[in-house]
C-alpha cells in the first residue's frame, strides 16, 4: 500500500501522525459492521449541525443531521433518515445524542466523532 512509505516499523513517522491518521480515517470502508462520522458543521447557532457519513461494506450513505441544545432531539436529514436500515439510525442517534451529553455538561460541541458497530444480523462472527 502506498501508505507503507510513511511508516517505520509499522508506526507513522513522527511529524506525519495527524496527516497519516486524518487520511486513514477518511478512507476507512470496514469489511464488516458498520463506519459512523459525524462532523461538526460550522455556524453560529446554539444548535449544532453535523455532516454525517455511514457506511458499510456494501453501502455508504451521507446527509446531515440537527442536534438540539435544548432537550437533545436528533433530527436526521431526509435522504438519511429515509434511507438508513433501522440500526444504522439507531446508532447514529446514539452517537449524536452522546454529543449533546458532553454539551450538557459544559463541553462545546464535539468536533468529530467516529464509531465503528457491528452488524447486528451477523451473528457473533465466528
């Protein structure tokens, strides 16, 4: 992988951690489970607006979603909401609404945040 020339011994060299991390993330597509990332829209109201991504090894979706700073309601956009299987909606209501926790607490609104769930109709993988 042309990735290999940034590694010594596996590692990332020092200086290109971040680069070589941020790269990596982007392009991540898992063979199994699922991929969530939401990003933080940039804007000046109370509430925070996401980018978002999922994607799975069959199929990838995009949209944005609104997370209220009032009482934490998730509203996903409608290509999103329409679209995405039942559990997939499921965790990535999770994911924001752990965003609005930490917002409850004090916290600004988190940046970027990036989970990985498996699928639930695959079994235990063995």
């Amino acid at each position: 992988m042309w990735l290999n020339q940034f590694l010594v011994n596996g590692i990332p060299r020092p200086g290109l951690r971040a680069w070589y991390f941020a790269l990596v993330s982007e392009e991540v597509r898992p063979a199994f489970g699922a991929r969530l990332l939401v990003k933080l829209e940039p804007g000046g109201s109370s509430d925070a607006v996401y980018g978002v991504s999922v994607t799975t090894a069959a199929a990838a979706w995009a949209g944005k979603a609104t997370v209220l700073e009032s009482d934490g309601s998730v509203t996903l956009g409608e290509t999103l909401g329409a679209e995405l299987p039942a559990w997939l909606g499921q965790a990535l209501h999770a994911l924001l609404r752990s965003a609005w926790q930490r917002r409850r607490a004090g916290h600004p609104w988190p940046r970027r945040l990036a989970r990985w769930r498996p699928d639930p109709g695959a079994g235990d993988g063995a």
